[in-house]
C-alpha cells in the first residue's frame, strides 16, 4: 500500500484503463465520504496486488504533468492510503515496515531526507520491543512510551497543524503518532516522486497515444463533468469571428474553410459541432451558426447537395442529436488530437490535424494568420510531422510567451480552454 516500486510486465490495455477508472472512482466515493456505494470491481483494488499498484502508478504518471490533476488526485490518493491503515492488522503492519524497507533498497539516493526517514522510521517501529509494544493494549492513543524523531521539513502538514512537538529542528514522533507520520511521509515521497519524473513523464505520454488517451479521458472525467475548476469556453454565434484566435490551427481551419465554402464534409461537421459545443455554444447559437452557412450557396468544388432549406429537418435533428437531444442521447464528448491525427484518411475530408497532414504552404498559411513571417519560419525549422502534437504545444508556448508553464496538448478542445484560462 506504501508504494515504492511500480511492477513490471505485460498486461492489455484495457486492463490498465480499468485499474485507474475504478480506483479513481473509488478514491471520490472515499472522499465523498460513500465508499460503500462504489459499482466498480473490488479486485482492481485488493491492498498489495498487481492490479492495485498499476492504478497507483499510472496515475501518478499521469498526475505527474498536470498540477491540477495532481492536486485531485493526491489528496485522494493519500486518504485511501489513510483509511487502509487505519484498518491495517498487526502483521500487516510489519509487513508494511519491511515492504517499505526492502522497495527503499532500490533509492539510488538512500541519504536524501524523505529516502532517509523513511528507512529510519520503518526499522525503528519494526524493533522487537517498539512492535510488540506498538500492537499492544498498553498502547494508547496518546501513548508516548517510544519516541524517535524525523526533520521537521519532511512532514510539513504535521508541523503546520502543530501536531508534533519540536527540538532543535526534529520533530518528535511518539508512538502513538505513527500512522500520521506514515501518512505524511506518503505524501511528501509521492510529491517528490512526480516533481522528479514530470519531464520524462511527458515525453512518455506524448509519445504512446495510450496513455495520452487516458489522460484525456480522465481529465475530461474528473474536471469537464464534474465542472469543478477548470473555466469553461463561452463561444457563441457573435462571438466566434473573434473567439476563433483561441481556437487551435485544426478548429481555425474548419472555421474559416466553412467561412470560405458554407459547407463541411460529414466527419469535419461532426468534429467541429462537438468542439463548439464543448466550448460553450449553446444549441440555439450553434443551430443558428450553422444554418447561416448552409443558406448561403456553397462554393466548394465537389457537388454538395446540402442546403440548409431543402434539408432543415434532417440538420436540426443532427445537431440535436450531437447536444445529445436526440437519438441514442448520447453525450458525444469533442474529439482528441489522437482521433484528429488518425481520421484524415478520405479525400473529402478537410479536416484532421494541420501539424500532421497538411502540406507546407497551407500550414504555413494557417500560422501565418497568428504569427509573425520570422516565427512561422522558424516554428516550420522545428516541426516534426510524427509529433504534431509537441508542434502545437510550440505554437501555443509562443502565443502564449507570458506563460513560462509547459504545456502537454492532448485535445482541441483542452487547447481552447488553456488558450482562455
Ligand atoms: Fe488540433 Fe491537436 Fe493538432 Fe493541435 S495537435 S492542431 S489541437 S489536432
């Protein structure tokens, strides 16, 4: 439960994608203060087994580059560690204490502070006599028979709260005061862990589309439908000429090829409607928009039929249908980049991701309409069509050269809401 190691080996995908589902749900219900109503599988959750340590580290992998998504994420994280000790037994617990001490072999840095402490507490409560007297009915509450003592830095939550007395820069543990060390400690070695890991972390997430995928699906999960912090869009039908600046080049070129010929194709339409509508159009600005352009005669090349008189009953319902109004009624969420750089395969298709299979001269175009002639230049020198999405985290980085934080993009839509945030 104290997790040091990840596991290694081979196991499927969709595995993984259940071990970090369930145990975030899991975690929010234990928040929530409502474990009992948890639906999900109780065997991705079993304390010490294989499926319980992917769930941990793959989301602390993915919590490791987004702050917003560790500071969900750690908090619960650190409960449930809570809560399983607050129910540990007695030779759980000192299987604990050796678990920690045989992973920690493998700190290449077994005198930094946290490495240190840890090792330290673990064989000090693991001692004959402080264990026996530790499980004991003679240990009490507020027992202060054994004492050791930690830094006090290492504990920082502890020493705010005033909970620990100090001398001469330690803070001394009682036995009695056991578990809520173990408790910070857990959160100080999770904290350093993510700040060691988070540039390698965003390599690998944006190099396997997997997890990039995970990752915006529980970033969606947690913060578009809960709605909890993140700012939500506020793209409307007057609004959208100017709004569009904030859009990424994908979107942009939708718009402004729409603006240009009046008429998308089916996949484009489809993308481009769930964008605006996760980015705030309401389904009254968003049929309006649409049925603007589709008055007009199209002037594309290829022979479109589509017109928004002759066909009104047909566009209403599939707008309807993408608010989720209609049909099935499902919530069709706005698509990643993944599914952006991977569904330009038909030569109708005008959509897809600039970065990924848009000729030279079009892109350059396109980031000619944000971008000085010397930038585009020298952005295009840097681009790398098996990366698109690193690309458009350098096109964001230099619209956005106040913000010095690195940005990882995974979808249109979380470009949209970063650009506004
Ligand atoms: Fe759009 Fe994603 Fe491509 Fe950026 S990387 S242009 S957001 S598909």
């Amino acid at each position: 439960m104290f997790y040091i190691k990840p596991p290694t080996g081979k196991i499927s995908f969709h595995i993984i994608e259940k071990c970090v589902l369930d145990r975030l749900e899991y975690i929010q219900l234990l928040y929530e203060g409502k474990p009992h109503e948890f639906n999900g599988d109780l065997e991705y959750l079993l304390e010490n087994s294989v499926y319980d340590k992917i769930g941990h580290f793959i989301l602390r992998l993915l919590a490791s580059i987004s702050q917003e998504l560790f500071n969900y994420w750690i908090v619960r994280e650190t409960l449930l560690f809570q809560t399983r000790l607050n129910y540990i037994l007695p030779r759980q617990l000192y299987r604990l204490f050796k678990s920690i001490l045989h992973q920690s072999e493998e700190f290449k840095d077994k005198k930094g502070l946290i490495n240190k402490t840890l090792i330290d507490i673990c064989n000090f409560f693991s001692k004959p006599l402080v264990f026996k007297h530790i499980v004991s009915k003679n240990h009490t509450k507020n027992c202060n028979f054994h004492k050791t003592k930690v830094r006090y830095e290492i504990i920082p939550d502890l020493i705010k709260k005033r909970k620990l007395d100090l001398n001469a820069g330690y803070a001394i543990v009682y036995c009695s005061k056991l578990k809520e060390v173990l408790k910070s400690l857990f959160y100080t070695h999770i904290s350093k862990e993510v700040i060691c890991m988070k540039s390698k972390a965003q390599y690998t997430i944006n190099q396997d589309t997997r997890l990039d995928y995970l990752y915006y699906k529980i970033h969606s999960k947690i913060f578009r439908e809960n709605q909890t912090s993140i700012k939500q869009g506020c793209i409307t039908k007057e609004n959208i000429d100017i709004e569009v600046k904030n859009f990424p080049l994908c979107m942009q070129h939708l718009h402004i090829r729409l603006r240009r010929v009046h008429r998308l194709s089916h996949y484009a339409r489809f993308y481009y409607s769930l964008f605006l509508k996760d980015g705030g159009m309401q389904l009254k600005d968003a049929i309006n928009y649409w049925k603007e352009e589709y008055s007009k005669p199209h002037s594309c090349s290829s022979n479109c039929l589509h017109n928004w008189k002759s066909n009104e009953r047909k566009f209403m319902y599939s707008i309807r249908h993408f608010y989720g109004l209609e049909g099935s009624r499902k919530n069709y969420k706005s698509p990643t980049c993944e599914l952006m750089c991977t569904s330009s395969s038909s030569p109708m298709y005008e959509g897809g991701c600039p970065f990924k299979s848009f000729d030279v001269n079009t892109l350059k175009h396109l980031l000619s309409l944000s971008l000085s002639n010397d930038h585009v230049t020298n952005l295009l020198k840097t681009l790398s069509p098996q990366t698109p999405q690193t690309s458009c985290a350098k096109f964001f980085k230099i619209l956005n050269q106040d913000n010095s934080n690195d940005i990882v993009i995974n979808s249109p839509l979380q470009y949209y809401l970063a650009m506004i945030n």
